[in-house]
C-alpha cells in the first residue's frame, strides 16, 4: 500500500490515496472538469448518460490575489466571475456525495501583469526570482500561498481529502511559473510542499505532480500521484499506454498515475483488456465535453456505462431533474473557449 509524502495526513486523505492505489489497473475512476460554478459539463453528462462522474475538478483562478480588473479583457472577466465562490460549491458537493475532489489553479502572476496573467504572455512576472531571498518576488510568492492556503483550510475543517496539482503543465512555458524551465517550476511546488506541509500543517491534500521531465521530478519525497496532460491533434482510440510510459519513465515507478487533463478519453474498451494503471482520467471542460467537437456521445456513454468505469453518486440537488431541465442548463452555457 502506498503511503502518503506527508506522515501526517488525515485518515481519509490516506484512505484516498490507498483506493486510488487500489483501483488503477483494475478500473478508471471518471473524471470532470468544471470551468465554471453553473458546472454544465455535469449536466452534459447526467443527460447522456443518467451518471455523473466520480471526480471533478473545480478552479480557483478567481482567488488569485492579483488580478488586474482594470486591463483585463472581457473573456478574461467573464472567466473570472463565472469562477467565483467554486470553493463553496466544491465543499458542497463533496458533502453530498462520497466524489472526489481535485483542484487546479491558474495563478494570476503575484506581481504586474494584465488581462490573463498566468499566461507567461501576459506578465513580466520572473519565477526564478522567487528562488532568490528577499526577493519582492519571494515575498509575492507567499503572500499568494497564505491566501490559497486559507481556502484549502476549509476542505481540511470539513474533513474533505483534495488532490492538489500546483504548478500543472510545469513542463510547457505558457505559464509563468514553467517560463523558466521545468526545474524552476519543481522547485516552487517543493517551496508549497513544504510551507503547506510543516508550516500550515495541511493534512488533507494529495500532492499531484503533473509534468512528465525527469530532470524536473521533484523526488518521491513531495509526490503522491504522478500525472500527465494530453490533448491530441485529433482522435483516436486509445489506453494512453506510450504516455504512461514516458511518464514513468520520467517520474517514478513507485507512485499512483492519473492522467490529470485529457481532450479526448481513454477508450475504455482497449484499458479493460491492456489494465494500463491510470487510476484516473479528467476530462476538461467547455467544449471538451459538451457537443461532439471532441468526445462523441456514444464515447460518452461507453465509458460511463462500463464495468471498467467508477462513477459517482447524483448530489441531492439534481436527483430529479429532468432531462429536458438538465438539456436547458446545456444549451445556456455552450462553450465559449477554454483557459
């Protein structure tokens, strides 16, 4: 059984990490990501395929300290409120249900920026700096931790296990915190790993790393699960078995694999006779999931009526929409682009 990095973990956050352990390779925990606080790609699902998936993803970009309202363009407005209180409803939902959390940040610099500053486009923001003591880039860096750990709290006091994936896609530069090389980007989510872990002792977080370069890896010390992001050129019918293995390779052998974001599914007919050990899948959100621009319906329902497949359990609060009401949530919210 694999244990968790931080000894002090509370028994559900180990009790996480041991199913997640325990179900790779025997089956594919479902996964959603949520954009915004309507969450209509779980409405999406419920009407295609009656289910809702086991694991959501909920974003915290309207947290970010350092947003700047006054050069931001609408998208990047509309973004913005339309995220806002997720960390209400992510606690929420994890109440009524017995469904998995996962949590993914896109952090607006901590200094300067405009519009969309998680981009590495859009803020001058150097990450490199923050490695540097008494840096204002340093002190940014931290003041933005305590507001996010304070949010994390909340799960904690509400005994709500997360998988936590900081500093995701570290392996690309888009984002400010992987502009600087992929070893930069690890040595900021050991910084996190270390001020969450023995400063503001929260026990209640999985640590996901999620960037598939081995020089980057920041040691089985700070990681419980390993991950990867794919988003194909186009479709087609596969485990992700090669990008398992290029993961492991980069990674470690020794740890939990989940496939954090993907475009298109894993096929679920070709991981039930190969078992290659992801022990979950998120799709994301907007038009990655609803229409057929990327999974078919018919993809949909496969997946989600397999015995390969852990779903999740309806939240109080839809038991007994009907399709028609969950089809009107749809058609309200159809996608308008991703982050």
């Amino acid at each position: 059984m694999q244990k968790t990095v931080n000894p002090n973990a509370s028994n559900k956050t180990k009790q996480l990490l041991n199913m997640l352990s325990e179900t790779a390779g025997r089956a594919i925990i479902t996964g959603q990501h949520t954009q915004t606080n309507p969450m209509e790609e779980i409405a999406y699902i419920r009407e295609v395929t009656g289910k809702e998936p086991k694991l959501r993803g909920f974003e915290l970009l309207a947290y970010s300290p350092n947003i700047n309202y006054e050069d931001a363009g609408e998208e990047c407005l509309v973004e913005v409120y339309e995220n806002r209180g997720t960390v209400d409803s992510a606690i929420a939902w994890a109440k009524e249900t017995d469904g998995n959390v996962t949590l993914t940040f896109h952090w607006y610099s901590p200094i300067g920026g405009r519009d969309k500053s998680f981009y590495a486009k859009n803020t001058d923001f150097n990450a490199e700096k923050i490695l540097i003591e008494n840096t204002p880039e340093r002190s940014a860096f931290y003041r933005d931790m305590d507001v996010i750990a304070s949010l994390l709290r909340r799960f904690e006091e509400a005994d709500i296990p997360v998988l936590w994936r900081p500093f995701h896609e570290a392996d690309g530069d888009w984002f400010w915190w992987g502009a600087k090389g992929p070893v930069v980007a690890s040595k900021l989510y050991q910084f996190m790993f270390e001020y969450y872990t023995n400063v503001w002792h929260l026990n209640n977080l999985l640590w996901v790393w999620n960037c598939p370069v081995k020089e980057a890896y920041p040691g089985d010390a700070y990681v419980d699960i390993v991950s990867v992001d794919i988003y194909l050129e186009q479709y087609e019918k596969t485990d992700y078995s090669e990008q398992y293995e290029q993961l492991i390779d980069a990674t470690s052998p020794n740890k939990v694999a989940a496939l954090a974001e993907v475009g298109y599914m894993p096929d679920v007919s070709i991981l039930q006779k190969t078992h290659i050990p992801w022990a979950y899948f998120m799709t994301w959100s907007k038009e990655f999931c609803i229409g057929e621009q990327y999974n078919r319906r018919e993809s949909l329902r496969a997946m989600y009526d397999s015995d390969y497949s852990v779903v999740g359990c309806q939240s109080a609060s839809t038991i007994g929409q009907s399709e028609q009401e969950a089809s009107e949530i749809v058609s309200s919210m159809m996608p308008t682009g991703i982050l």
